[in-house]
C-alpha cells in the first residue's frame, strides 16, 4: 500500500493504537445530556468515527472542574456532578468504540479562564490567573485563589478515575494550549503571581504537573495522559494576533520557552504532546481558516520531536494523505490528528486504507458547520456532511416505494439531492446547463486558498458518476421540455449575480467573470462590495499584482460574513496586511471607463481605475419553478434558488429534502 506506514501500529505510553491516525478534540456541543453525560447523538458520533478506522479518538473538552467556573461545558466526569450517570453512558461510548479495535481519550480541562465565550458560556465572573483582561468582555478577570487551584487539581483526579472505570483508555488534558486557564498559568504575559505558581517556567508549569501527578497517583502510572501543547502564542498584543510571515514580537510563549516548556512537561510525566500554535489572542492560528497553508503546524512539530522522547500528534489542515505520509517519514511527528476532515467524512481512514482516496469528501475549512456553530449556537456539526452529529436522525431513509426523480441544476444543492436520492435508490436524472458541476463552487474556488471548493465539486462529479447518476450536461430545461416520465422534480437552479449600471459600463464586470477568467481587470481595480466574494476575490486579485480598492455602503468590510470568527476575524486582517485599500460608508455613482465616482458623507470623490467589478450579492433563481410547479405533483424548491445563504445550507436543504423522498 502506498500509505501503509500511516496504518502502522503506534504507542502512546502502553496503549497500543492500530494505525497512525487519532481524532482531534473538538468541541462537544450538543453531545451531552442536562445530567453531564454523553446523549444518544454524542454517542453516535464518536462510534461513527471509530467505524471508520480511525485509530484514536479523543473527545472533545470535558471540564473536571464543576465548581470554580460552574458547569460550563456539557459533559463532567467530576464526582461534586453526576459521577453514576457519567460513566454509565461513557460506558456505553467505549464499549462500542473498542468494538472497531478503536481507543478512546477523554479530554478534560481545567478551565476556560479569560476565554470564556459568552454566547455559550454566560457572563459568570471570569477567573484567571493574575488580575488581566478578559478576551472577550470588557472586565478584568479574578485572579484564582490556591485553594481552588488545589480543587481544580483534585478534580483532575476524580475525573480521570471515572474515566478510568468508564472504560476510556487514556486522557489528554486540555491544555498549555490556545490560552485557556491552564495556558494562561504558562504564558508570563497572563501570569503575573508573586507565589510558587507564578514567576519562574518551573512556577508557572507547576498547575499542569500538579494535574499529570495526580492522574498518575489516582490511576496508576500506566494510565496515559497526553497533553494538548501550543509551542507558540503568536500574540502580538492583547487580543491582537499575528498573521503567517509577519514580523512581530512575541508577547506571548516564543519558540524557545515552548521548546524548554515541552521538555519540562515529558519529564512530569506526559506521555505525548498533541502539537499546535496560537491562542484565542491569535485565534486563527488554532483554527484554521482556508487562508492558512495546509500542514501549518508540522514545522513546529518537528522542532518539538527533536527534543522530546514522547509521541507527537499533528493537526492543522493535515486532510492531504501525502502531507501526512511525508510528515511521518520526515519525523514531523508520530501520529496525525484529523479534526475536521472526519466530520466532513468519518470514514475517512476506511476510505484511504482500501485504496478509494478519490471518495473522500473534503473540508473546505469554512468553519460554518464546526466553530461558527459551537460560537454561536452550542452545537457542532459540517457544512458538508449534514449527517454529522446527527448520524441517528439523518441516518439514509430506506426506500419503500422507488421513484423517478428529476434535478434540475448541478450546482451545490442539485448535486447533493441527486446524490442522496441514488445512495438511497431511486432513479435520478440531473439537467446541467454548464459543462461542470459544482455550481458557485467553481468562481469560489478561483482563488488559491480555496482549493477545497474545487475539490468538493470534483467529489460531486466523482460521486455521481460512481452512483451512476444520469446526467445530462450542457443542457438547458424551459417549460417545453418534457418531464412527463418523472415523479417528482427538484428544482436546484441556483442564483444570479445582482448587477446595476454605472453609465460606461464596458469595463464593469461581475465578480464570478473575473474569477473565471472571462474578464481582465487591468492592473488597478475598484471591487463594489466588501462581504465575503468581494473580499476573498480582494485578496485573490492582490496574489496577481493587481491595486484593489475594496468599496462597501456598509460602515465596515464582512458585515454578513463567515460565522466563524477566526474565518472573519483573519480575513478582516489580511485586508489591510495585504495594501487592499477599505472605503466604508460609500456609494458608488458613475464610472467612466477610467475614473469611479463615489459619494460619501455627502462629498463625491473620484478614483481612477481600470475597471470596476460588482460584488453586491445575489438574487434567487427559481423562474422556472414559478412557471412549471402547478403542473407537476411533488415539487421541491432547494438551495439558492429557494433562499439564497452558503454551501452548508445548500447542502442540508438538499440532503433534508432528498432524504424525505
């Protein structure tokens, strides 16, 4: 096998894993139940993943601690909780994901500190180490007393010994790491006490050996403890992050203290470091959007396994099998951790093992489904996988009375619904007016840091082609055409670019023209309208040597942009890191060819420019339907062209919808 080192056994303390591929923690939103255990969906989903070969899985964070922060986070092994009810329903987790060979962590944390999230978390008093900023809300946060750092330690203990009994094989403990409570102990910009856990490395380490000590002590030496590990901060200022290849002073853990700090925490007794950079300072570095490289922490990886004798888990983009066969043998890191690619395909390690790479779904790195959900509605999911943490109740509907279904459009939500439909069985026939699939997947994915897009079309072609769905493409469907042999028809016909006339508008161009390449836009460029196209196609243009000034009615650039912060908040930040000039509360007035007027607080201003694109959003489709649905039985409108959103609601429209069929 071309990959088989990557399916070689490997260690992590005596816990020996089949292969070399773990589950990355992610947050386990809406995997709990009101009594701290996991529901049936939480249960769902581990097992899902471990059906799919992966080696390890480690849960997303647990806190041990029930008492100084409350009950923030959904699942506590803690005895002051439910201890009875925690491992009886964990205990149904690990004996169903043992039963695919799998091993399984639990990760438990100490805290959030000043990074408590308020949309999920509420505004309790936050607590950290020394009397700082929080992260998010505008109060200083309450230094910890000891006390309660002794607490905090003790239920380390508790938790881990209900780990133990609930049959979980290890513990990651969440973290030096991404800044959270136990980060901010070993980060001497967070940590300002005068007392043995403040001042020297050693002090400010000395909360995170008391943790791994007292795990040891209560589950004996042989019960490993992982440690998730952020080499470095990438914290220019507080709340300020630095951007890749910018030049900047580390404020918070630089390379050479992590180094040091990674030594120190092996000879305390951790027994791996699952690897990272960043902090909820520089939050896109922890989670990364599309616009970081793949593979970005493997650099960093790789100075940490030369310094320490334990293994060392890789995340960050790592869905590339050949990134991660090259990053094993390179010596990179031992074990490489898949977060997101499993919730866009669980069965991603089957699939690569049994020589069917071309089948596994992408992540497209939007966050929208992952991030932008836990931030803003505590619940985990995938944009491109609806089934995920929902694996029970969007589970393929058997079919029991076999139709003859028609789409008409190949765009994101067409391709979806025809694909559901056939995996399911029924007869389906796709109409495409263009050459390709994929829809807006293909303009979007123009970009170079939106390869993915242009992957997941690719795995829509593939996929209905294997299916052996019937499609038709370069063909246009109007109300002549007869569809008199089908049952039901969805109607996927995407949208329309919204356009207006500036006067001269010869060099006017939409922005899905410019991406594909049907227009130049000279080497100087006003793009109206600064939402998420209008911006990425900024960037876009600036790779290409082109002078951008971005022009937006609005009062500030991504208004309406990912809903994931890291997403937002990076893509905010390369704008002006990239010289892309940002014009705010303006409107665009007439263009001449060479000079654009705009208006703004009631003053015209002129810009010369060699062209100007419209990125001003989107119109839905759905003439066709309007004209053909009273004469056809069963009907569905799906995608844009019902109510135009994002890819993921394109695709859970469509799966909702074909799944019902």
């Amino acid at each position: 096998m071309e990959y088989s080192i990557l399916f070689e056994p490997v260690k992590i303390g005596k816990v020996e894993l089949k292969n070399r591929f773990s589950m990355a923690p992610m947050g386990p939103l809406g995997l709990s139940d009101s009594e701290g255990g996991w529901n049936e969906r939480g249960i769902d989903y581990y097992v899902r993943r471990a059906q799919g070969g992966t080696g390890l899985i480690i849960t997303g964070v647990t806190f041990s601690d029930c008492v100084v922060e409350k009950q923030s986070m959904p699942n506590c092994p803690n005895s002051t909780y439910n201890p009875v009810h925690f491992v009886r329903t964990s205990r149904e987790l690990t004996e169903r994901v043992h039963a695919y060979d799998a091993r399984i962590f639990l990760m438990m944390s100490a805290g959030f500190g000043r990074v408590t999230i308020p949309t999920n978390l509420g505004e309790f008093p936050p607590v950290a180490p020394s009397a700082i900023p929080h992260r998010w809300l505008d109060k200083t946060c309450r230094p910890l007393e000891k006390d309660e750092i002794r607490s905090i330690v003790k239920s380390f203990g508790d938790g881990a010994f209900n780990a133990k009994r609930a049959g979980f094989d290890g513990i990651e403990i969440h973290a030096v790491h991404e800044g959270y409570l136990l980060d901010q102990f070993a980060i001497s910009m967070f940590n300002q006490r005068t007392d043995e856990y403040g001042g020297s490395l050693e002090n400010r380490l000395r909360f995170a050996r008391e943790v791994v000590t007292e795990i040891k002590d209560r589950c004996g030496s042989d019960f490993p403890v992982s440690l998730r590990f952020s080499l470095k901060s990438m914290i220019k200022d507080w709340r300020i992050g630095a951007l890749p290849g910018e030049e900047f002073e580390e404020k918070g853990r630089d390379i050479a203290e992590g180094l040091e700090a990674a030594k120190l925490l092996v000879s305390y007794g951790y027994d791996a470091l699952d690897a990272d950079v960043g902090t909820y300072d520089s939050w896109w570095w922890n989670h990364p959007p599309m616009y970081q490289k793949k593979g970005l922490y493997r650099e960093y990886c790789n100075m940490i396994k030369k310094v320490v004798d334990v293994p060392v888990l890789c995340a960050g983009r790592m869905d590339d099998p050949d990134m991660a066969l090259s990053s094993i043998k390179n010596g990179d890191c031992d074990i490489i951790n898949l977060g997101r690619p499993l919730l866009a395909d669980p069965d991603y390690v089957r699939k690569l093992r049994s020589g069917h790479r071309s089948q596994i779904r992408p992540c497209i790195s939007c966050q929208e489904g992952c991030m932008g959900r836990i931030q803003e509605f505590s619940a985990i999911n995938c944009a491109v996988n609806p089934q995920t943490a929902r694996e029970r109740d969007f589970a393929y509907a058997p079919v029991l009375n076999r139709k003859n279904v028609l789409v008409i459009g190949g765009g994101v939500a067409g391709a979806e619904a025809a694909r559901v439909l056939k995996t399911r069985g029924h007869e389906v026939t796709l109409y495409e007016k263009s050459s390709r699939i994929g829809g807006n997947l293909i303009p979007g994915g123009a970009p170079s840091f939106k390869e993915d897009d242009i992957a997941l079309a690719t795995w829509y072609e593939r996929e209905l082609e294997r299916l052996k769905v019937d499609i038709h493409r370069n063909t246009t469907v109007d109300e002549s055409t007869d569809i008199s042999a089908f049952d039901v028809v969805i109607f996927a016909t995407g949208s329309r670019p919204k356009k207006f006339s500036l006067g001269n508008d010869e060099k006017v161009y939409l922005a899905e023209d410019v991406l594909l390449g049907r227009k130049d836009p000279g080497k100087s460029t006003v793009i109206i309208g600064a939402g998420l196209v209008g911006c990425e196609l900024a960037l876009h243009l600036r790779e290409k040597g082109v002078d951008v000034t971005l022009l937006e009615g609005l009062d500030r650039i991504l208004v309406n942009g990912p809903l994931c912060h890291a997403n937002k908040d990076m893509l905010e930040a390369l704008i002006p890191y990239n010289s892309i000039n940002t014009i705010v509360s303006a409107k665009a007035k007439s263009y001449d060819g060479k000079n654009l007027i705009y208006e703004k607080a009631g003053i015209e201003h002129t810009v010369c420019t060699d062209s100007v694109i419209l990125s001003v959003g989107y119109s839905e489709e759905n003439s066709l339907y309007r004209k053909m649905k009273d004469n056809i039985a069963e009907c569905y409108l799906v995608g844009d062209a019902r109510k135009v959103s994002n890819i993921m609601y394109a695709i859970w429209d469509a799966f909702e919808v074909a799944n019902s069929i």
